[in-house]
C-alpha cells in the first residue's frame, strides 16, 4: 500500500512541476514560430520602411520569420487596438509612433483600447519631421511659406499622413507658433499624402523624412526645412527652425516597440536584447540614415516606459493647445 501512495504522490509531484516548469519553459521555447509586427499605416510611409528595416535581421536574430502586417486606418487605432488584444505571448508585436500611444488616447477617450494595454519594449528610431512644398508652389524658403499663409489665410493646403498623425499635430503646432492658418487634408498614410503634393493636389506636406526625401532627391518637392532646432546629419541641405527663422518651433518623433500587456518579461527582455544587437548593425543604421532616421534605442524597457511618461504630456498638451479633434 505504501509503494503506492508514495507512487501517488510522486505522479503528482511531476505534474506540479511541469506544470510550474510550462511558463518558463514557454519562454525559455521563445520564439517557436514566426513573429507578426504589426504597422498602423499602409506600405511606403515611414512606419513601414523602419519596419521593414529592421524585421529581416531581427528575425535573423531571433531564429524565425517576422512578418510584416499593415493593418492602416483609424490613425494608426486599429493596428493597436489588434495588438492590445492578441494573446501576450511574444509573437504580436506593434511597432508605433507617439499616434497611437499618446495621440489618439488624448484625442478620443472612447477608444477601443487604452495605451495601458500595451508594453512598452524599446524605442528604434528618432527623427524630425521634413515640411516641404510642390516646385510650382512658388514658395522656395520656410519664411516665404509663413508670408504666404499670412497673406492667404485658409488658401494653402497641407497634407499629413492622418487626423491627429504626428505630421497633423506638427502641422498645427507650426500654424499656432507662425500665426497662420492653413486647411489639413489628411490620408491614410505617408506615401499618399505625399503623391497628393507631388500631383499638385496640395501646395505642402508636413512629412517623416522617408516618405518626403525620395521625393525631395528627385526634385519632385522642395524641402524648406526640418523641424529639430539645428540641422541634422540625416538631411545636412536643409536647415533646421532657428536657422529657417522660426526658434520657437520644434518637433521629433519616434518609433518603438510594444507588446501586449502580460508578455512574459523573460520574453520581453529576449526581444529587447535582439532588438538592440539589430540596431547597433552599420548596414541598419546607414539603410535608416538614408531615409532620413536615426537608431535611438533604450537603455532598457523600463527605460522606454519612463522616456514615454514624460513624452505623453508634450503629445497631450499639443492636442490640447491644436484643438484637434478626433475624426
């Protein structure tokens, strides 16, 4: 009898153990499969150069495929809004700009899903924003395009990648600091609201330097500035808003990683770690250079979530102080 009691217990005592063993096992096992990162906006903006940038080498890195899924629509809402509700598992990723995160939470308090909801693992890149006008504008400096909008209130127009997009609340911070009024037209995503420029829709873009500079080497827009204070290396022709005669204005903005709520941290830091040795890579940084981006990784994912506490109230004071409003 006693043979089998003891037989009992250690039966039970195994299942104990694997069971306890299932989730670090689990992560241990992180990744078993292909990785979906999901972009907010439609293909050719800057959203998803940087992650096409960077999804190859990291799923080089991590053992499996990553695959790059646009979901465009809402301001970038509905791809995390997807990703704030797939399993935290480690295999739904979203990468997102201060739209989703700060943005359209201050914009719109009923949305369907809460910044709260999503982890933050580490911010990739950094940049400014490129303002840039069709040739035949007629407008060849940032001081011309503020004479202009001064002098034809509510006739220049200006496209942006979406209603409240990082662009739009550029646009509008701009037109509060300049004095001048000017109408939005909002697409969904960089690449169209920059072909409506090019064909002469609109006289202006407020655009990421990927989705303008392309445009802007083949003299098919003119770039009157970049809005960080000085010039930056990523684009060394155009000057920054004091030189362009404009100090009171600046804007940059970012891309990072997040992950569902309740992603286990071992895998949360696994995907850290690999996203930080793909990063440091030069043929990264020289393929992001390119487009006008730089590699602004952080020091650890507590380091993001306490980058972006700070970094929300700039976004929700901009919405406050634009009167933006959610479309």
């Amino acid at each position: 009898m006693m043979h089998n009691t003891n037989h009992k217990t250690g039966t039970l005592l195994a299942t104990l153990l694997l069971l306890c063993g299932a989730g670090a096992a689990q992560a241990q096992a992180w990744p078993s499969k292909p990785i979906r990162l999901v972009i907010g906006f439609a293909p050719g903006g800057a959203a998803d150069y940087v992650a096409r940038t960077i999804a190859d080498p990291l799923g080089r890195v991590l053992g499996q495929t990553v695959t790059v899924d646009n979901r465009a629509g809402a301001g970038s809402s509905l791809a995390a809004d997807f990703v704030a509700k797939a399993p935290a598992d480690g295999y739904t990723l979203l990468i997102a700009s201060p739209s989703s995160i700060s943005v359209n939470p201050a914009l719109n308090p009923k949305l369907s899903y809460s910044a709260k909801d999503l982890l933050p693992v580490t911010r990739v890149t950094t940049s400014p924003l490129v303002v840039a006008v069709n040739p035949g504008a007629g407008i060849n400096t940032f001081q011309e395009l503020i004479a202009t909008a001064k002098a034809k209130p509510g006739v220049l127009n200006y496209t942006t990648s979406g209603n409240g997009s990082a662009p739009h609340l550029g646009a509008a911070h701009f037109s509060k600091v300049a004095g001048v009024d000017m109408v939005h037209i909002p697409y969904r995503g960089g690449a169209p609201a920059i072909q409506a420029v090019v064909a002469g829709d609109a006289q202006l873009t407020f655009g990421t330097p990927p989705s303008v500079l392309p445009m802007v080497q083949a003299g098919r827009l003119k770039a009157l500035a970049v809005t960080s204070p000085n010039r930056t290396p990523l684009v060394p022709d155009v000057p920054g808003t004091i030189e362009a005669g404009l100090p009171g204005y600046s804007l940059s903005f970012w891309y990072g990683f997040f992950v569902p709520v309740g992603t286990p941290s071992e895998v949360t830091k696994k995907l850290f770690d690999a996203t930080q040795q793909v990063m440091q890579r030069p043929e990264v940084k020289a393929a992001l250079a390119r487009e006008g981006t730089e590699v602004a990784m952080s020091k650890s994912p507590e380091d993001f979530a306490a980058f972006l506490t700070e970094d929300n109230r700039f976004w929700a004071k901009l919405v406050k102080d634009a009167g933006v409003k959610s479309d």
